[in-house]
C-alpha cells in the first residue's frame, strides 16, 4: 500500500513538468473521420475510448488544426482543461522524476491477472511493471482493446472509482457483459448497492453481511 501511495503521488510531478505547449480535446466521430481530421497535423491519438470517442493530443497549434478539420468534417469537440500534450512523446522530459520513483521501489511479479491500457493485453508475470506505468504517459490509452479483452472472461464489469464515465463507455462496444460503476466517494451508498446486488445476482459470493455491520452470508437474515 505504502508504495501505491508513493507512486500515485509522484505522478502529480508529471503535471507539473509538463510542456506548457501542449493540450488535448475530444472528438466524437468515426473512425474515418477522425483519422481524415487527424492526418497531417503533426497531433497524436492520445486516447480511444470507445469506437466514436478518441482523444487527441499534442502541441497546440496541431490540435487546433486537427479539431478544426474535424468540426468541418461534422465531428464534435470538447476541448480539455490541460496544458500538456498527455499520452505523446512530448511528455518524455516531464516524466523522469516519477520514472526514477518508480524504479526505487521494489516491485514484485504479478500473482493475479492484470490487463493494461498501453498494450491492451493481459500483462505477463515477468513484465516491466515500471515500464509499463512510465510509458502510460507516453503512449496512447488503449482503453477499447483492454475492456474488450477484460470482458472475454468476464460475467460482470465494475467500474472502481469515481463517476461513471468508463463503464458508460464500455457499454458503447461490450454486449453481453454489463458494466457497472460502484460511484466511489459519492454521497449516496447506491452505486455501491447496485454493484453488490449484480454480482449477487452474477453468483459471487457477496458477503452482504459486511454492509451492515454484520457476518452474515448473503441470503441470510443479518
């Protein structure tokens, strides 16, 4: 836990050593459109989120272009609050400080299945995990193979965190597989009761019992 916590906290360092040059937006279009809008410009897929949302990214005045290109081409565009050129090769230099964190620490191998974002795969027990979470700012978000290989094996799919954003995303491309957020740090218990009450019903053995304060078994009286 100790270690999560160190390297969540340097990763604030690569924010604040950011190019100030840099920004991003969100286009909503397909494929074809975005790679049309996209060409030439010199900005770079930073992200893509589902098969209509990509994100991009790189210096300003390559993004203007390219955003530009894309509302002519009848795309839509949300420009975001950055001021860096996130998930490029511009992020190289902002990144050393968490790079050399990352490698103070001691990482074991994995003993669990874990699939990232940077490659879309199932990471393999010998992987460079420090690597891997240095080039995530380096390297497109890959986040439509991830969930899609994630959802293979999958009966349920939580969204753990804040917001729901992800697990709309998922439902935009994963049939079969519902996707659930458990809405952390919201002020209402629902998102968390939903999640609970999908996995029971997905044959986990929810202990229900733990939600109030109590051992039961799900299914019992406690």
């Amino acid at each position: 836990e100790g270690a999560i916590m160190r390297i969540a906290r340097s990763g604030a360092t690569v924010t604040a050593h950011a190019d100030a040059g840099g920004t991003m937006a969100t286009v909503l279009a397909d494929e074809h459109t975005f790679n049309r809008a996209l060409e030439g410009t010199g900005a770079a897929v930073a992200a893509i989120n589902s098969p209509t949302q990509r994100v991009l990214s790189g210096r300003v005045e390559a993004v203007e272009e390219a955003t530009e290109r894309a509302r002519e081409l009848g795309a839509r565009v949300f420009k975001l609050r950055v001021t860096g050129a996130y998930h490029t090769p511009y992020m190289i230099d902002a990144i050393r400080d968490f790079q050399a964190q990352v490698n103070s620490e001691t990482l074991t191998t994995l003993r669990r299945r874990v699939i990232s974002t940077v490659t879309g795969t199932t990471v393999e027990p010998d992987e460079d995990l420090g690597s891997l979470m240095t080039r995530q700012f380096c390297q497109t978000v890959r986040f439509v193979e991830a969930a899609t290989e994630a959802a293979r094996d999958s009966d349920l799919l939580i969204e753990v965190g804040p917001g729901k954003m992800l697990s709309g995303l998922a439902a935009e491309f994963i049939a079969g597989t519902p996707a659930i957020p458990i809405r952390a740090g919201a002020a209402s218990a629902y998102g968390l009761l939903e999640v609970a009450g999908a996995a029971y019903a997905a044959g986990a053995p929810v202990q229900v019992g733990r939600l109030f304060g109590t051992a039961s078994p799900a299914g019992q009286p406690g």
